[in-house]
C-alpha cells in the first residue's frame, strides 16, 4: 500500500546537505531486505523526465530494520546539482521485482 509521506520545510531539508531519509514500509517487515527498490525525485507530480534525482537499493538505498521494513534512502552532497531551493518537488519510493512491482511511498519534496 503506498503512504503519502511528504517532506516538508518541517524537516529540514537543506539544499548540498547528506541527508539520510528513513522509510517504514508497510508490509515489508521481514522481506524488505530481498527487494528491489527504487527511490526518485521530480520536478513535479507529472514525473517530466528525465529524474532529477535516482537511488537503488545497489546505490543509494539500504534497509536498515528488517524485521520492522525500514529502508533508508542517503542522499549525498553531490545530489543536489539539478535541485533548487525554495522549490516544491514529488519524489516516489518504488518496490520494482518484476511481478511485484509497487508504489511504497510518495509525496511533495521541500528543500530550503
């Protein structure tokens, strides 16, 4: 089931900041760690490719909490080139094993 979790100017989020973005995923709880995932941000909720912003679970993506089906999404420095501050983005957190795939989490994206 996909969770609307926006990242708001309540969290903090600093434009060239290593950010790391925690993700309890519903119905994970232990099978998370044999998923494939994938986490992306856009400009908006239109996705106008290409993504501004792409992690894997081979780049970027790591579960941290088997057993309760938490992934952490890193985002470094380096990231941020193509993102503004001050500006309203969409990002989604995917499950993409073939045969399963499945939106995990979504929302606007707010970087200061």
């Amino acid at each position: 089931m996909s969770e609307n979790s926006p990242v708001t100017f309540a969290h903090k989020m600093f434009w060239g900041e290593h950010k790391l973005l925690q993700f309890p995923v519903a119905g994970g709880q232990n099978q998370i760690n044999a998923w494939a995932l994938q986490w992306q941000l856009w400009r908006s909720e239109d996705k106008e490719p290409p993504p501004l912003i792409t992690k894997t679970s081979s780049a970027g993506i790591t579960v941290i909490d088997t057993p309760s089906g938490i992934c952490q999404v890193t985002l470094t420095a380096d990231d941020w080139d193509e993102v503004d501050p001050e500006v309203a983005y969409y990002y989604e957190l995917w499950r993409t094993d073939a045969g399963a795939e499945q939106c995990l989490a979504f929302g606007e994206f707010f970087v200061r």
